[in-house]
C-alpha cells in the first residue's frame, strides 16, 4: 500500500459525507452536469455540515462563514443518473480567523471532482473577520485530517 492511499484511508475516516441528487436542470447541452453547477454541491454540503448537522446534533451552527476562495478540478464528467453522489467534506488546515475545506464529489468507483474552499469567520455586524471561536473549532477538529 502506497503512503498516499494510507493518507486517504485516515482522511476518510473524518470526512463529512453528503449524499447529493444529480438533478436534470444540472445538466448542460453536452449532456454533463456543468462545471457551474457543481459549486452548488459544494454549497449544499457546506450547509449541512455547518447548519443543519449542528442544529440536528442540539449544537450552535455557525454564523457568520464567508467564502474567501474556491478552487476545483474536474476529474470526470458526471452525467444524469438515479443514483446520488457524495460530497465528502474534510478540514485540512485551521488558522485563527480561516481554514481550508477540501472536498470530493464521488462515487463508490470514480472521482468527478476535487475542490477546496478558504472559508473565512465573518462578524456581519462589524462588516469584518473575526476570530474562530472555541465551539467552532472543537467542531472543525472532528473532521480534521490527520
């Protein structure tokens, strides 16, 4: 076994796992799902994984996270099927104020997308960032790669 595939073995293990529909308006005239539509799956899970799993879970959801840069590579198409994909989530580095989210949209057998997100602490009411607090980053540790 190679030291990548043990490294993806250990992340795995703390990957947030949203299960996502591929929906007839994601497809575009190639017959794909557009390269578009694929940061509304990255949203989708961001919002399970900080809103709803927490309210779920009788926890605080965050407040207040902004998008400071995304970044994705297409791996393979994705076309229209019955069967949802995964958007697995993990936290791969957490500063102060920032951390980076990394993601797959998958299949048991193939990878259609890899991305990453710098997601950014924001107070709306001072219009600024602001530090992570310590409920937040105790939740962030959970899916943090080792």
């Amino acid at each position: 076994m190679s030291g990548q595939s043990v490294v993806d073995d250990v992340s795995r293990t703390h990957r947030h796992v949203f299960s996502r529909a591929v929906r007839f308006a994601d497809i575009d005239s190639l017959g794909h799902v557009n390269n578009v539509r694929f940061f509304d799956y990255l949203e989708d899970a961001r919002l399970e994984m900080f809103h709803i799993d927490p309210h779920r879970e009788g926890g605080t959801p965050f407040r207040g996270l902004v998008v400071a840069r995304h970044e994705i590579d297409y791996k393979r198409p994705l076309t229209f099927r019955a069967d949802p994909v995964r958007v697995e989530s993990w936290v791969t580095e957490v500063r102060p104020v920032r951390f980076t989210l990394n993601y797959e949209i998958r299949d048991d057998e193939e990878i259609f997308v890899r991305a990453r997100s710098v997601m950014v602490a924001y107070d709306v009411g001072k219009a600024a960032p602001r530090r992570l607090n310590p409920h937040e980053l105790s939740y962030l540790s959970r899916f943090a790669a080792v």
